[in-house]
C-alpha cells in the first residue's frame, strides 16, 4: 500500500491500497500523545508504589521481584499492550489514541518493540527533549521511536466517515475539478465538526486559487461544493 498526506488537511494521513481504495486515519498532535502517556506513567508509578510496599515487607526477595517489575513495567507495558489491546495503552484507550503502522495495518512485535526501546533515545536529553522536538517538526507527528519503526499514532475513531454534512446549500462546480482538488474539497467538507471556524478558514484561503473565494464565503462556497460531490442534491 502506498502512503500519502494530503497537505491541505494537515492531519489527515491518507493509504491507497493496491486496490485503489483510499483509506484514512487522522493523525493525533502532541497534546493527546503527551496526555495518554502522563496517565500511564500514573498507573505504572501507582503498581509500583504498591508493589515496593509489599516488596519491603517481605524482604530482599521481595525487593528483587520488584527490580524484575520495575523492569518489565518500564520497557514492556506499552509493548505488551500495544500488541494484546489493538494498539492501545490504558492511556492511549483514554484518549482514543491507537498505535498502527505507516500504512494503517494493526503494529508488529518488531516495531512495537523499536519504538519502545528508542523512548530512551527520544528521552535524551531530557525531560523527552528528542521526543518533543521530533514530533512537532515531522508531518506526521513522529518521534524518532516512530521514524525508525515507522509507525504512527492515530485517533481510533478517524476512520469513521460518515459525518451528517454540514447546513449549506448544494452548488455543482462551476469548472471543471481534478481528483485531488475534489478529494480536498470533501475531506474539507466532512471534518466541518471538528475544525474550528478560524482553522477552516485558513484551509478556505488556502483554496482560494482554485475557488477565487476567501474567509466565511469561500468556507460556504467550499461546503456547497463539498456537498455537491458527496451526492446531496
């Protein structure tokens, strides 16, 4: 499958599979990815605590039970969860944040675990400085755990396309519009929810070339044509 962004929906990742059927999947930004991973570092430290606890009552062999948790809690929770849970930490569950590979197939053993092993190098040099400089200048919010097993982190209801379309009444295109331009328009249109009235119009002005409309009349020029394609009538 072959993997596209389409850079006037800035967090859209779209995959043309071999078939020629696009598949779509909105990348999460940092803020989320940040949230998800405080609240499993919460409930990793909480098992902890309670685990030293009855660690110290029991001994030097408990104390040694807990390095072997300490362990596996730091380099294999997310792993484990990754590979048994579709994807999800409990704090990616919580924020509907889901693990996948580039081309939006469930994530492997192999890049779960590189992607997790190379938090150490994202951590660097600290405070996960690496980590937060690579995902907000990569496209597609990637830390360099997920540049080198080439994964993303996506938001698990993405894929769900079927939006009521917006208020606007239908106008069929004055001129004539390639595939791309077309699939803006409806990717535009669909996400009217979720984008903000000043973030949709950002897109709109960046449209503007191929509709000669800006601010609030090219947002209602787009979603016309964008019901238009989408088949009301």
């Amino acid at each position: 499958m072959r993997a596209t962004s389409k850079q006037l929906l800035d967090t859209i990742h779209t995959v043309e599979t071999p078939e020629g059927v696009d598949l779509f999947a909105e990348l999460s930004g940092p803020i989320p990815r940040a949230l998800a991973y405080v609240t499993d570092l919460s409930i990793r430290t909480a098992v902890l605590i309670i685990a030293g606890i009855l660690a110290s009552i029991i001994g030097k062999t408990g104390i040694g039970f807990w390095l072997i948790l300490s362990f596996l809690m730091e380099w294999w929770y997310p792993v484990f969860f990754e590979m048994l849970r579709q994807g999800q930490t409990p704090g990616k569950k919580i924020f509907k944040l889901v693990v996948v590979n580039e081309d939006l197939t469930p994530v492997t053993w192999s890049s779960s675990i590189i992607r997790n092993l190379l938090r150490a190098v994202d951590f660097l040099p600290s405070l996960y400085v690496f980590g937060i400089l690579s995902l907000t200048l990569t496209q597609r919010f990637q830390r360099l755990g997920d540049l080198a097993a080439g994964t993303l982190v996506i938001q698990a209801a993405s894929h769900t396309r079927n939006t009521p379309l917006p208020d606007a009444d239908t106008m069929p295109p004055a001129i004539a519009f390639t595939a791309d331009e077309q699939d803006a328009i409806i990717e535009f249109t669909q996400r009217h929810k979720s984008l903000s009235p000043a973030r949709q119009q950002e897109l709109g002005n960046i449209l503007a070339p191929i509709t000669h409309k800006e601010g609030d009349e090219g947002v209602r020029y787009l979603r016309s044509l964008g019901n238009w394609f989408l088949g009301a009538r």
